[in-house]
C-alpha cells in the first residue's frame, strides 16, 4: 500500500516496483537496482560574513555505475537529506538509461538556504563542497551538474576547486559551466527546452498543438520559466504561475518574458506589478487547463491534488512530483502525465552534449545543440508510447521504467558479477 506521506525514495522503489513485471530483470538484478552503490556524507565548516564558523551538512550518492560515469545535478535546499539525494540518484540513473546516455546516475546535495547566504558565503560552500566529494568525482568517473538553487556560478567554483587540486584545468568534471569554461550554448534553457519539446510531443499524440493551449506552471525557476517562455513561443498560454511567495494568473495568458525577468531580479514571483490577479499554489494545481505543469518540489500532486484536478495532460519538469497513489488516481482519471525521467531529460542530455564537446575540445553551435536534444526527446518519446503501446502498461511512467530497466539489467547482465 502507497501512501502520500511516503519519502521521495520509497516512492521512486513503487514506480520501479510497478515496471519489473513488464521488464526482462531477475529478483537479484532488480534488488540491485532499487539500491544506491555508495553514499558519501560531508560535514562542511564554512566561515560566515559574521566571522563565525557555520557547519553545513552535504551528500553525494552514487546510485548505478553500471553504463558508464554517474551522472546527477548537485541542489542546496533546506529540506535536502540522503533520502532524498538517493531518491533523485536513482531517478538519474533511470533517466540515463531511458535516454541512451551513455552514463549511470548520481546526485548531490547540501543542507542550506541559500536566500541567506552572500555570494562569498555561498562561494565558499561550494568550494568545501567539492574538497569534500572531490575523491568521488572524476571526468570519467562523476560528473555533477547544476540542479535546484545551483547554476553555472557554482558550476564554475566546483570545475575551478577540483582543477586546483589536479594541477590543470579539467572542464568535463562538471557541466552546465559558464560558455567561457567550456560550458555548452543551450545548457542553461536545456531543461525547460525538454519541456516544452516534451509537452508538444504529447500534445501532438492527442491530435493537438500547443497552439493556443493553456498552461499553468508550478514553480517558475530555471526550469518552470524556460519551459514557460519556450511554450509561448509554440503558440500556448501560460496563464497561471506560482512559487513558495505566491502565484498570479491572467485568463489571456501571462507575458512570460516579463515574468521572467521579474522572477530573475527579485528572486521571486511576488511583487511582480504587470496585469494579473493573485492565485493560490493550490488554485493553480485545480486550475481548468490543457497542461499542468509541476516545476517545483517533490511531492506537489498527492492524492487529494489528483482527484480534483482539472488539467487534461500533467507533464512533470520537477523531479517527482507525483505520489504512487496520485498515479492511480490519474490512471482512472484517463489523464495521461509525462514521466518526470523523459520530460525533465533535456537538462542532462544537453549536460552529455557539453561533456562530449569537452572531451573532444570541440564547440558545437546552438543550432547542433538543440537539433540533438530533440533528436533524441523525440524519439525516446516514440519510444516510450510503442513500450506503452505493446506492454500494455497502466502509464506513460510505468513504460518509461520499463525500458529503462530493461536497458539497465542488460548492462548488468553483459558485465557479470565481480568477482
Ligand atoms: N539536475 C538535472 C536533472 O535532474 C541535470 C543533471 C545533469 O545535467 O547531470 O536531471
């Protein structure tokens, strides 16, 4: 029995659990699946601005190595905890593997707020982060990532502390890098460019277009605000976002770009004066829409949210933000969601795009960057609408897994067991 208290990582073992009966896994591969390879656990001092020595918590799990490097995006987040980090390794180990990277999952975290950390605060963070994992981490062997609350500036800080270390500059440990780092054209819009790729790939499969569609988007950050704005510009109406400080709705559609920049200066959507009237995150995720669309936390579509929804399509740029039991809701419901592992991918194949034109000391154009993403969006989505199609599985996620457990228990079978 699920329920919607569980933790993000019970749940992540559900939605496999539900897969393993349509994939080709043994008992014994599958329990090796649903566990992390390695955990590691930091305690991080950190001089604050107040000339006090502050210790932060930070994680890095490695989850699957089985297809190649592990491969996960580092968040800072109060509510961050190894439960959590092993939840979203596991969720980058699958997603991997549904894309055809050739890589495994990992993910990383650190215990902290950062709207009360200063630049140098934050800087500093960063760096002993990385000291602390950096005997973890390798071009060849981890390569974290920007995820919530981290961006091309830590990215930056982590590539430069783990160079410093080396003797010489590595970029390829790290991607999302600043363009002048080796970073990738298209890194930073990549997520919410998946998004949006995603969500017309779906449409499209319902005979739509996301011309005028309406849109409402939870959480409006990196993710939630590039998809926003790259919807737009297929023709939608994104006519509700919301965060943590509040959300703002206009039946006409709101002007994304403003939002936006908006949201860039002050960090937040409340505050923002342009023409809209204020809406509830609960509201939000009610709201009679085309396609709702959770950027934001885990966890956000319970069981309640799902029986009283009214939005025809859910397509997940958060990483799991729907409960097991919200699942079944939506089964009976007919309203199809997009599994988080597909439609929030775009951000880590782009990641790939950035690590190959590193380990190849070769520049791609934004033009390349973004033909490949959608490449490859496209066609795992055909992929996993044939799996939905002949395994006859109740969801979109339960055929998503199915070909990613499929692909992982293949690398597993290939290499043996050690020793
Ligand atoms: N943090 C992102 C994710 O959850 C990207 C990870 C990466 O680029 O390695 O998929």
């Amino acid at each position: 029995m699920t329920d919607d208290a569980a933790s993000t990582l019970e749940n992540m073992r559900t939605q496999m659990e539900r897969a393993q009966e349509y994939a080709q896994v043994t008992e014994n591969v599958f329990t090796r699946l649903l566990h992390p390879e390695r955990t590691l656990e930091v305690s991080l001092p950190v001089l604050r601005e107040s000339g006090e020595e502050e210790i932060f918590k930070g994680y890095r799990c490695q989850f699957s190595g089985a297809r190649g490097p592990y491969k996960g995006g580092v968040r800072y987040h109060p509510s961050v905890s190894m439960d959590e980090v092993i939840a979203l390794a596991g969720l980058m180990s699958s997603k991997t593997a549904l894309v055809s990277l050739p890589y495994g999952g990992a993910k990383g975290g650190v215990v902290c707020n950062p709207k009360e950390l200063t630049r140098n605060e934050m800087k500093r963070l960063t760096r002993r982060y990385t000291e602390g994992i950096r005997r973890m981490i390798g071009p060849k062997m981890d390569i974290p990532a920007p995820d919530m609350n981290t961006g091309p500036r830590e990215m930056a800080w982590m590539m430069d502390t783990f160079s410093v270390y080396e003797g010489h500059t590595i970029p390829e440990v790290v991607t999302g890098k600043p363009l002048e780092l080796g970073g990738t054209p298209g890194r930073v819009e990549a997520t919410g460019r998946g998004v949006a790729i995603i969500t017309e790939k779906i449409l499209e499969y319902y005979g739509r277009s996301p011309k005028n569609t309406t849109v409402a988007i939870q959480g409006f950050g990196n993710v939630g605000s590039w998809a926003g704005r790259l919807l737009a510009e297929r023709g939608a109406n994104v006519i509700a976002t919301s965060d943590v400080t509040g959300g703002i709705y206009n039946s006409d559609g709101l002007d994304t770009h403003d939002v936006a920049a908006h949201v860039e200066s002050s960090g937040q959507i409340a505050g923002y004066d342009g023409d809209v009237d204020p809406i509830s995150n609960d509201e939000l995720l009610r709201l009679d829409v085309d396609v709702l669309i959770p950027a934001a936390v885990s966890h956000s579509i319970t069981a309640d949210v799902a029986e009283e929804m009214q939005a025809d399509i859910v397509v997940e740029a958060a990483n799991g933000p729907t409960t097991p039991r919200a699942d079944d809701i939506l089964v009976e419901r007919d309203i199809p969601a997009v599994p988080d592992i597909l439609a929030n991918a775009g951000g880590v194949i782009v990641s790939y795009l950035e690590w190959v034109q590193n380990t190849q000391e070769y520049r791609w154009t934004l033009e390349e960057v973004n033909a490949d993403l959608e490449r490859r969006l496209a066609n795992t989505f055909d992929e996993m609408v044939e799996a939905y199609r002949s395994y006859e599985t109740p969801d979109l996620r339960t055929a998503a897994y199915t070909i990613s457990l499929d692909r992982q228990a293949t690398a597993h079978a290939y290499r043996g067991l050690f020793p």
